[in-house]
C-alpha cells in the first residue's frame, strides 16, 4: 500500500490492516485503525464530556487525547528524527497531561492531535524513505540505544 513513486509521499491512510499485507502495511494500518477508532468513539465530546473519567482512574478522556497528541510529538518526531519538539522539553507536561480542567479548549486538544498524527504520518513516510522498518537514525538514549522504526510503531499501536 506505500507509494513506491514517491517514497517521501505518506503512504495512504489505510483504514485496517491489511489481511495478508507486509509487515510494515500491517504495522501502518494497525496504528491507523487505533487512531481512528479514538476518533470514533469521542467524537463531538464537549469540554464536559472530555472531563470524564476512565473507570476508577483519575484519567481523563481529555486528557488521554492531549496525552496521545503528545506521544505522536515525542515518538515520531523526537524518537525517530531526533528533532526535540518543545512539547518533550516541559518536564512537568507529561503529568498535566492527564489533567482536565473547566478552561480546556475541546476544540483545541482534537486540533492538536490531528495536527501531529498529520506531522506523524509525514514523519514516518520520510523513515520509511530512509531505512524503512529497521532504520535507527533518531534519538539515542545511553544505555538503551537508537530506537527503530518499527519499535516506535509498535510503541505507538500499544
């Protein structure tokens, strides 16, 4: 289902996974098909609505939006590029994440996350350009290493 004409091009947004596709097809439409079922099953949540609790969690369903928006941020452009997005540099965001209040913006969180599953889906188009599932050219982390492409996919679909 890639593009092979323009390797930089984003693939087609692929709806499923493929039944009998190859692995980075069934990788792309595994996190494709997470990502739209999101958008599915909160879609024309209001600001109130979003204030709305995870089971016995402390978790909002807003604050799991902007938490995934910042994960797409962090994975794709941090992890695989190395490219540090300012998102990953506030060290006390990733707790208020979590946190929904009367004064957040509904509208603002659903644009934001559209807007870096966009820069995602660009991002990973250009790895798959350069090294495909196995490139490892983004940020390393001491002790661990240099995250693949195909780690980080499997990092976002979990």
């Amino acid at each position: 289902m890639t593009d092979e004409s323009n390797p930089i091009a984003p693939p087609p947004v692929l709806t499923e996974p493929p039944l009998a596709g190859n692995e980075l097809d069934t990788l792309l439409g595994s996190l494709e098909r997470m990502r739209r079922t999101l958008a599915w099953k909160c879609a024309d949540l209001d600001a109130a609505a979003m204030a709305t609790t995870v089971g016995a969690s402390a978790i909002t369903i807003g604050g799991l939006l902007r938490h995934l928006a910042r994960c797409e941020e962090s994975s794709f452009s941090w992890k695989l590029h190395d490219h540090e997005p300012a998102s990953v540099r506030d060290p006390g965001g990733w707790d208020r994440d979590w946190q929904w209040t009367a004064g957040d913006d509904a509208d603002e969180v659903w644009q934001r996350w559209r807007a870096a599953v966009e820069r995602s889906r660009t991002l990973v188009a250009e790895a798959v350009a350069d090294g495909g599932l196995d490139r490892a050219k983004g940020h390393h982390f001491d002790g661990w290493g240099t995250p693949s492409l195909r780690r980080i996919l499997i990092d976002m679909i979990e």
